[in-house]
C-alpha cells in the first residue's frame, strides 16, 4: 500500500488564515515597540559618549572636552542627527575654536540619520547660547545638565540628567507628566 506524505490545500489555507490573523494582532504592536528600542538604543549611546568624555577629562589632566550636536553651527539645540566629542584645549575655556581660525580635535563622531528620536536639550549649557556639555578637570561639569529624548507619537520618553560631578544618569517617564515635556518638541 503506497500512502502519500503530503499537506492537502484545506490544510494550508487554514494555516495560512491563521498566520494571517497573529500578524494582524502583532503587527500594530510591534511599532511602539521598535520606536522604544530605538529610543533605548540611542539614549544608551548617548550616555556611553557622556561616561567617555568624563573618563577623557580625568585622563587627558584637565584638558577641556565637549560634547556638541553634529550641526552645531546651524541648530545649536538639535542634538537629534548625533553629536561629537571635541578636545578644545586650543581655545579660551570653552569657546568655540572655530570662531578663532583655529582646528580643535574631533575624538568621536555619534552619527544618526532621520531616525525620528528627537534629543533636545532643557537645562545646562557651557554658556546662554552654547548647549553643548563641557567638561572640566577631574570630569566635572559646570552646571546641572537635563535632555529630553523622545518619539513624536510616542507616549513615554527618556530624561538624561547629568549632575555637577559629571555622573549622568537616566529615567524613564511618560509624556505630560514630570520630568517629561508635555508633548515631544
């Protein structure tokens, strides 16, 4: 007797239909979810970059190093396409090295391409009109630094905090409700 080992079309549309119906339920869950990782990810390497240039500080003996957006000369506030990590021990404090015709030295580049996680920067700054985060000797900074990471559409975001030690430390929180702004800039 010779039996077959085969799957009958009945049976494979019934698969199909269901395969069918889990996507149907998964798939709307499953963008918050990757917005989160994303937003995970690049609240991580924001921190990571924070650790490095107050672990550089300590090292380099008080050589000044910042960390500004990648465009610092057009949006000041955008941290959101990435920053770099600038040695400015050429220039007067924390000036700009730039503004001077001098080169200051690029150590790393954290480069982000419209990955729609919006970093906008609520307190601190190296000045009133530089939001970039300097560090000082024995990776200190000068003043309380608070960013915002978030998704637009998206109900929770990160708080990044870093304190006048240099130590920065990061909270989760949802939108509307302390620290978090009420909607995502």
């Amino acid at each position: 007797m010779n039996t077959q080992h085969a799957f009958t079309l009945i049976e494979i549309l019934v698969a199909m239909a269901v395969i069918a119906i889990l996507a149907m339920v998964a798939l709307p869950n499953l963008r918050p979810m990757l917005i989160n990782n994303r937003m995970t990810s690049k609240t991580n390497d924001f921190i990571s970059a924070i650790n490095y240039v107050r672990t550089e500080s300590i090292t380099r003996f008080g050589r000044p190093l910042r960390i500004q957006p990648i465009d610092y000369q057009d949006d000041k506030n955008d941290w959101s396409k990435g920053w770099q990590i600038v040695d400015n021990s050429k220039g007067d404090d924390w000036k700009q090295v730039e503004d001077e015709g001098e080169e200051s030295e690029i150590l790393k580049i954290f480069d982000y391409n419209n990955d729609q996680i919006v970093i906008k920067i609520n307190k601190g700054g190296c000045s009133a009109s530089d939001p970039s985060i300097c560090y000082k000797a024995r990776g200190r900074v000068q003043t309380l630094y608070e960013f915002h990471i978030c998704s637009n559409g998206h109900p929770t975001g990160n708080v990044v905090t870093i304190t006048t030690i240099g130590r920065a430390r990061t909270e989760s929180c949802s939108l509307g409700e302390s620290p978090c702004p009420n909607t995502c800039p």
